[in-house]
C-alpha cells in the first residue's frame, strides 16, 4: 500500500481522511499547516492531499515549493470551485482536486486512480513526433524545438493520448478516464486548466498550441498530419 501525506488546517478533516485512507491499508501522515512539510516528507509521500485555503503558506503556494522535490500525484482537497481558482492549483502543479465536503468513497477511489497511473509500467522505449513535438515514450517526456517541455506528470499523459491517436476526439470525461483511470464527470473542469495550461507551455516554447484543438460540443483532439502537422 502507499504513504499519503495530507496537509490540512482542520484537524477534523486530516483525522476524516486518515481514517478513510487507512481502512484501504495505507500510511497515513497528517500535517496542520504548510511548514511543517518538509523535502523528507514530500519524497516519503506517494500521493499528497493539499487544502488550498490554509494560513500561512496556503496550498497552492505549498505545492509550488514542493513540486521540484517530488513527483508524487497532487490532489486538491477544497472548498473554492470557481474557475479561477481551480486554474491556479493546476497551474501550481497539482494534478487533480475534489470540492469539500466530499464524499469518503470517491477521495478513496481518487487517490486510487492516481497511484494507479503513477505505478503503471513505463511505455516502450520509443518516440514519437506530433506537430513539431517530439515524445520520448519510455522516459514520459516531452521536447519542443530541442527544449524539454516542462509539463506536469498529468499534463505529459494528457498530450501523450491525445497524440498517439491524432484525429481522434476525445471528450473531457473520456480523457480523465484514460489519464487517471476513474470515471468522474465532475472533473471536466480540471481536463479543461489542465489543457489551457498544456496550450501556454507550448505557446512559451515556441511550438503551436494549436496542436491540440478544442472540438466544440464535444472534446479534444490531437491534429492530424494532412491539417499541417509533420
């Protein structure tokens, strides 16, 4: 089973989701404000749950710090829906977040899906160019013009569909499915930041982020190679 690490100013919720968590057979460790994280802790941590709304330093600024120490899936636990707000969590580099209040049996079932996809076996080692980017399927990395693109782990899987199947639409619920392998409609926002933020990378890396085109009514897709990619 894996370690979780949660960072939440409410006690009454860190003791919620240690005793959820817990029950699945995980390590659970429990922090109240965001200085008590430490780099020990962040490389302990399989998965981290982050508040957004705590004193001091709030989650979002607390998953800036850590991002360059690990890995490991971030999830947000909070209480701000608004569009604005979701945008900056995921553009922090959290790849996922659940409203409060919710409920037991789906922050399980999240936390499951991402450990899965974290735990699933590496791609063979080959590559792939999709519209002047060029995907290392083994490593899971991205370049655009020789410059690695700094993607995030969620916002690699989402390209790395997308291209490996150019044409093809794929709705927001589908690509969530397909990235973190569970199915939550509720999610179709946080697949919408995460391609706004996969658009701005590329845009900042001198490559198109036409490249992936919004089909409207119904999803994404990957540009084809007659519609002007290599």
């Amino acid at each position: 089973m894996a370690h979780i690490l949660a960072v939440d100013d409410e006690a009454e919720i860190c003791a919620l989701v240690r005793t959820a968590l817990e029950r699945g057979g995980h390590t659970v460790r429990c922090c109240t404000a965001g200085r008590e994280v430490t780099e020990a802790l962040c490389r302990w941590a399989d998965c981290i749950l982050l508040d957004i709304m705590m004193p001091g330093e709030d989650g979002v600024a607390l998953c800036r710090r850590i991002r360059a120490l690990t890995d490991a899936p971030v999830l947000f636990l909070t209480a701000k829906s608004e569009e604005a707000d979701v945008l900056q969590a995921l553009g922090a580099g959290g790849d996922d977040y659940l409203n409060k209040p919710f409920r037991l049996g789906e922050l399980r079932a999240r936390v499951a899906a991402h450990l899965r996809r974290q735990q699933r076996s590496a791609a063979p080692a080959h590559r792939l160019a999709r519209g002047g980017i060029l995907f290392d399927l083994g490593a899971r990395t991205a370049a655009a013009g020789g410059r690695a693109l700094p993607l995030t782990k969620s916002e690699y899987a989402i390209c790395e569909l997308l291209a490996l199947h150019p044409g093809q639409v794929y709705s927001k619920e589908q690509i969530y499915e397909a990235v973190f392998g569970y199915d939550g409609t509720a999610d179709q926002s946080a697949i919408t930041e995460h391609i706004k933020n996969i658009r701005a990378k590329l845009r900042a890396a001198g490559a198109d982020p036409g490249a992936v085109q919004t089909v409207w009514g119904i999803g994404y897709r990957w540009r084809a190679a007659q519609e002007g990619a290599e």
